[in-house]
C-alpha cells in the first residue's frame, strides 16, 4: 500500500527472494493464528469500522485469510492474461 511502481527491474526483489518472503510470512500468520483461542477469537475487532461485517477477531481472520488472499490471486490471473502469459498451473505459494 502507498507503493510507487518504477520502470528500473533491478529495483525489485528477484521471484525467488519474493516467494521466500511470502513463505516466511504465511508462515507467520499462521503460527499467530494457531496461538489464538475461543476467548481470543470471540472478542471484538479493534477498529469499530469494520462490526457490521466483521464483528469478531475470527471473523477477520477469515475475511483476511480467505477472501482477501483470492482477491490477490485474482489480480495476479488478470495481470497475467493482459500481459499474454499462460494461466498459471498451480497456486503461486
């Protein structure tokens, strides 16, 4: 979020160094998110905002884990079909 795209490649992390990343962070969700309890996972979100559709941490979560992640993964299918490239054959994780 706030990131500026910039034409010069070398800018950027290499696809291997990119995965890892994305690996170490799943990696990290996941082991905060088995931590969590009942008593955890019913409590309220912090950020009022969200109550309506959101109500409770276990709610989050799976809007985070599930919805939001497809969301990603289909920016990434349309990002590859307008620069011609195959459909990609597995997950990218």
């Amino acid at each position: 979020m706030g990131s500026v795209p910039v034409a010069n490649v070398n800018e950027y992390y290499f696809k291997e160094e990119s995965l890892a990343m994305l690996q170490d962070a799943q990696s990290r969700i996941v082991d905060a998110v088995m931590a969590l309890d009942n008593v955890h996972l019913k409590q309220p979100i912090l950020d009022k905002r969200y109550h309506e559709f959101l109500p409770t941490v276990r709610d989050a979560i799976i809007q985070i884990l599930v919805a939001h992640s497809s969301y990603h993964v289909g920016q990434v299918a349309i990002w590859r079909r307008k620069m011609n490239l195959a459909p990609a054959d597995r997950c990218f994780l």
